[in-house]
C-alpha cells in the first residue's frame, strides 16, 4: 500500500488493514494483574484493565459472564494467567483483547481454591456461629498447639501468667509450616481435647505469607477443630487473609498476645472491679441502713409511742364521755314515758268502771250475773243487783216504766 503527501490512503483502509493483520495473529496465554475490574449490569460482556507485573503496560480486555464466573473470585489486585486474542476496533482504532479463559495464578490460583474449600465447608455448617462454644470464665488448663520456643508460645505463656499467675498452661508441640505442619497440629488439638482437665485450646503463630499460613486451610485441620468438644481459639497472627481454621473455631484471636487476653481474665481488673463492686455494696447497706434508722425514729417519734398509755387515757375519757351521754339519754327516756305512763294512767282511771262508782252510779245486774242495761232486760218482781263503790244492794224491780223524750223519740 503506496501513499504520499498527494495520494494519502483513506484512513479507513489503513484502520480495515491494520484490522485484518493483528487478528492473524493466534491466541496466547499471557500473565498480567487485574487492575480494574468493570462489571456491566445487565450485559454478558464485562471490561477488564491488565497490567504487566513488572513494566509499565497495561491493555483492556473484554470477558464475558460465563468465562468470569468460572475463573472464581477475581478482585481488583489479583494475579491471573488469562488466553486471550488481539482485535482491533475500527471505530477509534483501539486495540483490545478477548478473553477466552481466565485463572488465577500464583498467590491468586491459592486463593481461588482455598475459596472453593471454605465455600464447601461453610456450605456444611462448619462455620456455623450457632454452634461456637462459649470461652470459659477460668479455664483449669489452657492447652496451647505451637511450635516449641516458639515467639507465639512465649507470647501466650508471659500473658497468660502476667494477667493470672495461678492459670496452667499445658503446650503440646507441633510444627507450624510445611507439609506435616496441618497433621501435626490436628494430632496436637485430639491429644489436648483429650483431655478432662483442659478447659480451652489455642493454636498460636505469629503470622506469615499465604504460602506459610497454607497448613492452617487444611480440611482434615477444620474438621478436627469442629469436632472438639472444647472451646477452639484460633490465633495465627495474620490480617490480610483469613486461614480457614480462623473461621471453624470458636474464637478468632488477632495475635498470641490476643489469645491470652481473651481466655483468662485480667487479676488486677477484677480485683479493681470487686474493689469497687464492694465499695457500692457497702454505701448501698449504708444508704439503706441509714433510711430504715430515719424511718424507725420517725416511728419512735411519734406521740402514741413516746407514751404508750396516752391512747388508753383517750379511750378511757371517750368511754366516760359516751356512757354519760347514754346514762342521760337513758334518764331522759324514762322520764319521758314516765310522765307519758302517768298520763296514761290517768285516762284510764277516769274511764274504769270504779271511777265511775265513786262518782255515785251503780252496775245493774241480774241475779245470774248477767248487765242490766235496758228495761227491756228486766221484768217486774225480778230481783237485781245494784253494785255500789262499797257493796251490793239485792233490790226487787217494782215497776219498769220507759223515758218519755226516748218513747217520743221512737215514735218521732
């Protein structure tokens, strides 16, 4: 293809050349690290930055769902091997790559799979936080798996007798890294759970690489850990990544030193804590004492118990008074229906038959006793009897003769 300041070529066929060349090329596997990662909701087709680990070139390569999904988790930061195929775009000229696979290498393939594991084992239960154990308050042994003179051991040792000088701690020993390190260290955690004295467990390192920190992933490790029947404190020293032994024990600790802090108690804390614990108890007995006193003296105080006998004399002059007032009401009624008994009295002495004697009348009777009260009760030569204020008189009727003014009176 020929050109000159006078017959330039149109752009478009250099861009359809150029096009056509680079996508002869073949598919290669190149090794770059993830340093922007564009995922486009809605879209198959995602947007990766790469850049060489060394120099500074980067390129962008386009990555569909499927292949990424597959490549596990990939962030921002990670080192990966991906097979990728030049292209050119026409539109602007922009060289890109397509990605037809993509893992993760070194630190990053390591990554990958320890994720698979912990997704397996989380998908197990092992992870569960319903089934972590509770630390105890004072563990009667402490079992401590670490490596022998190790800086962790020590670490666990000087804090654990500097917080409470009369706790045991019983070491069991086992390698820390390598390829026994995983085996070594499950023996270590059986043997301690083993025994009936040993209250709590930790397993103590004081960091390292991912590399270093590869035996404290292990399966076997992770489910001897979940299978203890005592309390499991998990304490590698090591941030940035998280040992699968981190998340089966019962307590993650961030350091050694860490470790002791958590299993046993601070001496001189709690005995400030009692110390001041009591001080409350005493002011609150005080307090309490000294409000009962008050209330019992103001009880005491009082003018019923100043003189125990005042209530009786009140009571006593109550009772005089009352039966007072009832001997005069008493006085009073009698008098009363006295006075009405006398009235009585009279009026029935003004109208008794005697009464009527001693005013100079007499009861008529016949000699069978029966009351003559009409002429038409006896007859001529009939005897009767007079009854006087002081005797009888035994009189013969002579002559029965009727009043005028009561014949008048019939007749009217």
């Amino acid at each position: 293809m020929t050109s000159s300041p006078d017959q330039p070529q149109p752009l478009r066929d250099v861009v359809r050349a150029l096009k056509e060349w680079v996508e002869r090329t073949g598919a290669i596997w190149v090794e770059g690290q993830v340093i922007q990662l564009k995922r486009r909701a809605g879209s198959t087709l995602h947007f990766l930055t790469l850049r060489d680990k060394l120099a500074d070139v980067s390129v962008t390569v386009t990555i569909d769902t499927v292949t990424l999904d597959a490549a596990g988790p990939i962030t921002e930061g990670t080192l990966v091997a991906a097979y990728v195929k030049a292209t050119l775009y026409p539109g602007n000229g922009s060289l890109s790559f397509a990605c037809r696979d993509l893992r993760p290498s070194g630190e990053g393939r390591l990554l990958a799979h320890l994720e698979q594991r912990k997704r397996a084992l989380q998908a197990e239960g092992l992870f569960n936080p319903d089934l972590k154990k509770r630390l105890p308050f004072l563990p009667r042994q402490i079992g401590l798996v670490t490596a022998r003179e190790s800086a962790a051991e020590r670490d666990v040792v000087e804090n654990v007798r500097r917080r409470w000088p009369a706790a045991v701690v019983v070491p069991r020993y086992a390698a820390m890294q390598g390829t026994q390190a995983a085996e070594q260290v499950a023996e270590a955690v059986r043997w301690c759970d083993a025994q009936p004295e040993v209250d709590v467990i930790i397993i103590a390192r004081g960091g390292g690489s991912l590399e270093d920190l590869l035996p404290f992933s292990d399966e076997g490790l992770a489910r001897t850990v979940f299978a203890c029947r005592t309390p499991v404190v998990s304490a590698i020293g090591h941030e940035t990544d998280t040992p699968i032994l981190d998340l089966v024990a019962d307590w993650r600790a961030s350091t050694p030193t860490d470790a002791a802090k958590r299993v046993v108690p601070d001496a001189a804390e709690e005995a400030r804590i009692i110390g001041v614990g009591l001080d409350r108890l005493r002011a609150a007995i005080t307090q309490r004492v000294r409000s009962e006193q008050q209330g019992l003296d103001a009880v005491r105080s009082r003018p019923v118990l100043r003189d125990p006998s005042g209530a009786v004399v009140l009571a006593s002059e109550r009772v005089a008074e009352l039966r007072g007032r009832l001997g005069r009401g008493v006085r009073q009624a009698v008098e009363r229906e006295q006075v009405q008994l006398e009235a009585n009295l009279l009026r029935v002495r003004s109208m008794s038959p005697r009464a009527t004697l001693q005013r100079g009348y007499a009861i008529l009777t016949t000699d069978d006793g029966r009351t003559v009260s009409s002429i038409t009760d006896v007859e001529p030569d009939e005897t009767i009897i007079a009854r006087l204020i002081d005797g009888d008189i035994a009189a013969a009727v002579i002559d029965v003769e009727p009043h005028e003014h009561d014949h008048d009176k019939e007749h009217a």
